[in-house]
C-alpha cells in the first residue's frame, strides 16, 4: 500500500455508513478497502418530536460498534465520523454523540448544512470529466443539499425534505393516496422555488449529479439489480423517463409488493417513495433529462479531507 489508508463514519437519519479506502493524495482516485452501509432509521419520529428514539440510538451505536472492529483490522491511520440531519434536529443528540465518541475513540462532528455540501461535493466531483458547472444533489433522510460549482463548491442551499421526513409527515396510506402524493410534491416544489432564489446558479449547472441512498436505488431498481454491485451504478445515467417510471412504479404498489422490486433494499421498502418525490420533483423542476449517479459522496469527502 501506497499513501495512507483513512476511514470515515457517516451517521445519517436513516443510514449509517463506513468508507475505509487507500489515498496518495488530495488529486488522487481512491482505492475503495471497504464501503459499507446499514439502514438504522436514526431519524424515526425526530420530525415530530424532536428526540432521537432510544430504540433508533441503540440500532446505530450497535452498528458503531461494528464498524469501529472493521476501522481497527483494516489498519487505518485516521477516522472522521461526521452526524448530519437527524442529530442536528434533536434536543437530545448527546444520548447518540456522547456514546458514539466512546465507541469509535474519535468525537462525532456534528455537520452544518453547509459542510455537509462542502464535503459531499468534493467526494462527488473529484476526477469528473462532465462538464461544468456540477450541480450536486443529497437526498438524505432529513434534508437534501444542493451545491453548486466549478471545481470546488460556490454555493450550497440545505433544505429540510427527505425520504424519512417527508414519508413521516405526508404519505400515510399504503400505497400513498393520490392526494398525499401531490401534497409531499407540492411541499418539495416549494423548497425548490426557494433553492431558486437562493442558489441560482443551479438552474445553469451543466451537469446533474446525484448522490445517496435514494438516487442510487431507483438507479438499482430501474436496472434491475438482484444484488447491489456500486461498480454497475457508479456513474449510471439515469434518465428522466426511467425515474419517473420507477416512481410511478413504486408509488402505486403495496408495501408488501414493493418489496419485491430487484435493487430495492428492504428496509427502503417504507420510505423509497418519500425518497422517489424528491428526485422527479427536481428533474421536474429543472427540466432536466437526465442524472449522472454517483457512488461517491460525503464518505470520500471526508477521507479527501484527512490528506
């Protein structure tokens, strides 16, 4: 092995993930070691109640504690383990940090909005041959980042929808009534017009980019994946007419059937539609026919970081 080998924790609101990977420098690709990810739901009920759940608490440290024996064998030199949505939005997010700095022998930073973008951005656009502007776009569980840029990131708008939050709060039946449907649609197109206002540099962006849980599942599911292999949807071009399709899809079939979808992980089944409204939503919004998807993102940000 040449250069250093890093890892980096990402505790999101419904997954938590490691990245452990060999890098020579800032410049330089990265060699993926390891890359994992589990769903936790951290962010169950946050939105309404503003707590973390002990029960959600309990699901994340145990998957921490698995990662921080994987993090040891691998060798890693350094670790940096990052909190975003969910634990920004409780009051009692030191039940989650506390425990989780002892876990892992490394304080969990609790990201701004805009740090999460800043560093989403580098793991998403290092070594990328689209044309730019990039415009990157993180659908999480509580809130999706936009952010801006030619090389390095100019702008950032962070707002607070997301495939927990917004299956939470709107789409109640199953499947999602026609109405919830266009009422968590609606809720969305009104966060973008304000993305509008803010980040007009987003509407110019050359080249769409998404990154996390929900983009590179519908990407799966439009593929047809029996299992997940990120080589197959590292840079898929995702087309407008495939996401709506597989929204369409998603959205109007039962639980019990959803489930069933090759590329849909189980405990996505809940809250892919939440996810799904976000993503046509945008390429709605922007008119945009097509999405280049990425495997790399916050996690290879934040091992970029530590060079």
């Amino acid at each position: 092995m040449t250069g250093k080998r890093l890892a980096a924790v990402d505790i999101g609101t419904n997954s938590v993930r490691l990245l452990v990977a060999d890098a020579d420098g800032p410049k330089s690709p990265l060699t993926t070691v390891e890359r994992h990810m589990r769903i936790t739901r951290l962010g169950q009920g946050v939105g309404g109640s503003g707590r973390l759940h002990p029960d959600a608490v309990e699901r994340t440290l145990s998957v921490l504690r698995d990662y921080r024996g994987r993090i040891d064998a691998s060798g890693a030199e350094g670790v940096r383990v990052t909190a975003t949505s969910a634990a920004r939005d409780a009051a009692n997010r030191d039940d989650l940090l506390g425990p989780a700095g002892g876990i892992l022998g490394v304080g969990a930073e609790l990201l701004s909005g805009d740090e999460e973008g800043r560093l989403t951005f580098l793991g998403a656009t290092a070594g990328l041959e689209e044309p730019a502007p990039h415009l990157v776009v993180d659908i999480g569980g509580g809130s999706t980042e936009f952010i801006v840029g030619t090389g390095r990131p100019e702008g950032l708008q962070s707002v607070d929808v997301g495939c927990v939050r917004l299956t939470e709060a709107y789409l109640h039946s199953d499947p999602p009534a026609p109405e919830e449907l266009a009422q968590a649609i609606s809720v969305v197109e009104a966060h973008l017009a304000d993305v509008d206002v803010m980040l007009p540099a987003a509407a110019a962006a050359e080249t769409l980019i998404g990154v996390a849980g929900t983009v590179t599942t519908v990407a799966a599911v439009e593929i047809g994946l029996p299992v997940y292999d990120p080589e197959v949807i590292h840079h898929f071009r995702l087309s407008r007419a495939a996401a709506e399709d597989v929204f369409r899809t998603l959205a109007t079939e039962k639980a019990a059937d959803r489930r069933h979808n090759p590329g849909l992980e189980p405990e996505r089944v809940d809250v892919i539609v939440g996810g799904a409204v976000v993503l046509v939503a945008v390429m709605r919004h922007w008119d945009r026919e097509e999405m280049l998807v990425s495997e790399a993102d916050i996690l290879d940000g934040l091992v970029r970081s530590q060079l």
